[in-house]
C-alpha cells in the first residue's frame, strides 16, 4: 500500500512527564531546573515535559539549552482561525514542543473526547511536524468483561485510518489503562508486555514494516521503583508519567532506567 518508514527504527526509548494541570511559575522554575540540570543527552532515550500549555514558554526558555524535549497536553484538529481557546499545531511547535499528548484518558472521559475527535486531532498534530503521543486504554470493567484487547484494537484503528502514512514515524501510542492512572495500581509489566505485543500486533497489520518503529509507552502509576520492570519488556518503548513527574529526582530516575546499561 505504500506506506513510508521513514527510518522508523531510529527512533529511541521515550520517558515523557505530563504534568496534567499542576504547577505555577514559581514551582516549575526549580523543577525545570533541576531536569535541566540532571539530564544528559543520549541518542537511545529521550526526557519530554508536558507542562499546561500557560507554562509552555516557561519551559522552552528553561530547557531550550538543555537535553530535555517539551510538549503540550493537547491540540486543535483545527490549523487556525476563529476557534477560541484552542491552540493550533502551529502554536505549539512555534513554542519550540516536540511532542503532543492526544486524547488522554481524562479529556475522553470529562469533556467527551471520541475516538473520531482524538484521530482528528492527531492527524492535524502530525501535518503540522508534531509527534502525536495517542493515548489509549481499557477501563476496569472492560478489563474484567475480557474486552481490554478488543477496545483497544478498536481505538487504534479509529486512529490509523486517519493519519497521513508520511509521518508515521511521529506517532506514538501510550498505553493507559484508566484502572491504573492516579491509583497506585500500576499494571503489572507481564500485563503491560501482554497488551503491547497485541498493539504492535495490530500496527504491523496496518503498516507493514513500519508498525515495528512505532513506540509503544506505558502510562499508569508509573514510580522510580517500578520503571526498570516496564523498561526490561520487549514492546515497552518508554513510559507517560503522571504524578511522579512531578519530582525531579524520581522523574530522572525513571528516565534512567530506560538508558541503555552502562
Ligand atoms: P499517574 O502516573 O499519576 O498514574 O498518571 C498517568 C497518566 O495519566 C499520564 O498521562
């Protein structure tokens, strides 16, 4: 069919905080500081922030000069024009964001994201030169009814037929099942592997050899003190990190947990 890889396979581990809507000036500036500080380029693994949009520039001028990546939590399906409070793809790299977190668990559920509004947005963050990180996943119930791999199937192929195949090498899935975002319950990394080799499963069915590039990251109660586990699967890429973002010293232990062994 034509698709491109686009040298897919370089892509490297992926270890990305989403601050969701915490923070002031005054806390980020040591916390940015900090990151900046305490993280060394690597060519295998790269560090993403994704503070609220407010503190975008805040971000870029703390970690411009640092080996840290930044991004948003969301964007416009929209380019631009009169669309109020929307931020456009355009925006968002204009701030210097690498990355965009797309259809996170918390916008499906509050503000009635659909998977058709989530493929729009991803879509629009792609043609606009942003990686689009999709986020996906099962709810308890559907875990519990034997539904999680079938829902999840369902929510990536809304996606793919969306996304223009040229830049699929910006695309990224995160893994996050609602069961265990904010619970402490992280699911386990046997489960995390399980549910991922299904996921690339599917991505290599739709887009031949280029599905095999395309990272695949856990989200759920991610902690310093069970990184490593996710980081020793086979289909686990890297890592959206929630609340444990939030402190320096544990966001940079678990981004080294995804180095290479030294
Ligand atoms: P926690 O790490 O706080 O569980 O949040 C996960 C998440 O939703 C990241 O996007």
């Amino acid at each position: 069919m034509g698709y491109i890889a686009l040298g897919s396979g370089m892509n490297g581990k992926l270890v990305i905080g989403n601050w969701k809507m915490n923070g002031t000036l005054a806390s980020n500036a040591p916390l940015l500081a900090a990151l900046a500080a305490g993280w060394r380029s690597s060519p295998q693994t790269e560090l993403v922030v994704c503070p609220p949009a407010a503190y975008l520039g805040q971000a870029r001028l703390a970690l411009q000069a640092s080996a840290v990546s930044w991004g948003a939590q969301d964007v416009s399906d929209q380019a631009a024009g009169a669309f109020t409070g929307e931020l456009g793809a355009a925006m968002l790299r204009d701030m210097g964001c690498r990355y965009v977190l797309v259809g996170h668990s918390e916008r499906r559920t509050r503000l009635g994201e659909t998977d058709q509004m989530v493929a729009a947005k991803a879509r629009a963050a792609l043609s606009g030169g942003l990686r689009a990180v999709v986020c996906m996943g099962e709810t308890e119930k559907q875990r519990a009814a034997g539904q999680a791999l079938t829902v999840l199937r369902h929510q990536l192929q809304v996606v793919l037929a969306a996304l223009p195949r040229t830049a699929i090498d910006h695309f990224v899935i995160a893994y996050e099942p609602l069961w265990a975002i904010g619970t402490g319950a992280h699911a386990s990394a046997d489960i995390a592997q399980q549910v991922h080799s299904a996921l690339r499963a599917a991505l290599v069915e739709a887009l031949g050899a280029a599905g095999t590039g395309v990272r695949i990251l856990y989200g759920g109660s991610v902690k310093a003190s069970n990184a490593a586990e996710y980081a020793a699967q086979r289909d686990v890429d890297g890592v959206l990190v929630g609340g444990a973002s939030l402190q320096a010293a544990e966001f940079l232990e678990i981004g080294a947990a995804f180095l290479p062994i030294r």
